[in-house]
C-alpha cells in the first residue's frame, strides 16, 4: 500500500491531470488515501448527460487520456482500471483521470 501511495504522490507532482495526494495512512486495519476532490463528473455520468461525441471530441478525450498513460508508464507503471466510471470530466471538459 505504501509503495502504491508513494507512486500516486510521485505521478500528482507530474501532471495537473493526476489527482494531487495529500496523505496517506493505515488506521484501524484500514488504508486510505486523502487526494485532491475534483469536482465534476466521470466521462461515464457526462455521456450519459450529453449528446454522443463527435470525432473531433472523442480524439479530445483520447488524446487527454493518453497524456495520463505516457506519465504512468513512463514511471514503470500499470493503470489497471480504465473505465468511464474512472475517468472524469470537468471545466471545460478537462480530463482528469481517477486513480
């Protein structure tokens, strides 16, 4: 947990587009983990909400989330749960992914 938590802390510091963490602690048996709140929606509630993406808005999205991944692999890391609940939306459709 502590390795994981460093990693997210280190990826925060390298994109505006990674959730800042503020914390992290075992209490009770429990981890958590204390990030930034973005407030917005998941691409998941903003499709659901909107009309379908053009091609010229999908490529938007993409090329935002593909940002994310090049900063998360070129750490030697693997995102393991990209979905559209994951991934959120917000101001000005800015993609921020949700660790």
């Amino acid at each position: 947990f502590a390795e994981e938590a460093k990693h997210l802390e280190n990826l925060g510091k390298q994109t505006t587009q990674i959730p800042t963490l503020f914390a992290y602690f075992t209490e009770d048996q429990r981890q958590y983990l204390i990030q930034e709140f973005i407030d917005g929606l998941t691409l998941e509630q903003w499709l659901k909400q909107n009309k379908p993406l053009s091609e010229d808005e999908i490529w938007y999205v993409l090329e935002r989330l593909l940002v994310v991944l090049k900063v998360v692999h070129s750490n030697n890391i693997i995102h393991r749960d990209i979905t559209a609940v994951c991934e959120q939306i917000y101001h000005k459709n800015k993609l921020v992914n949700g660790f």
